[in-house]
C-alpha cells in the first residue's frame, strides 16, 4: 500500500514544519496527485486521518488536486499559530 508510505511522510513533514514555525493547528493540506502515481486519494485521505490522530493534523481538510503522469506532491497547508 503506496498511500501507507506516503501518509507517514507527510504527516512527519507537515508535524515537523508546523513545530518549527509555530503552527498549533493544521486546517487544509493539499497535494497533488497525477493519474499514473498509483495513489488512491480516498485511501490516502483515510490513511492521513489515521496517522493524524492525536496531533496539530487532526481534523485537517486533505484537498487534491490533479497532477501529471506519475506525481505525487504536496502543495502546501494552512495553518494558524
């Protein structure tokens, strides 16, 4: 399961950035996923709340956009202090 990987990743990126400038809670997260990365969004979407449990990504809205061929990006995310 690629999504499995993937959340992990991001979910320790977005904590890890979010520490570092202060940001107590994460409202919106947003990648880009191509038609050929073998990323399912729903799973992903599933995945990431999973991993989020219990931290400053509880809650946060995963929006996905399309990307090209094999992409997998994430884009950015709102947060507040």
């Amino acid at each position: 399961m690629h999504e499995s990987h993937l959340a992990d990743d991001l979910v320790a990126d977005l904590l890890d950035h979010a520490r570092r400038h202060g940001i107590r809670r994460i409202r919106t997260v947003t990648v880009r996923l191509g038609p050929f990365s073998e990323i399912q969004a729903a799973v992903l979407r599933h995945v990431i709340e999973d991993h989020a449990r219990g931290t400053p990504l509880e809650g946060a809205q995963l929006k996905v956009e399309e990307g090209t061929l094999r992409e997998v990006r994430l884009v950015g995310y709102e947060g507040e202090p």
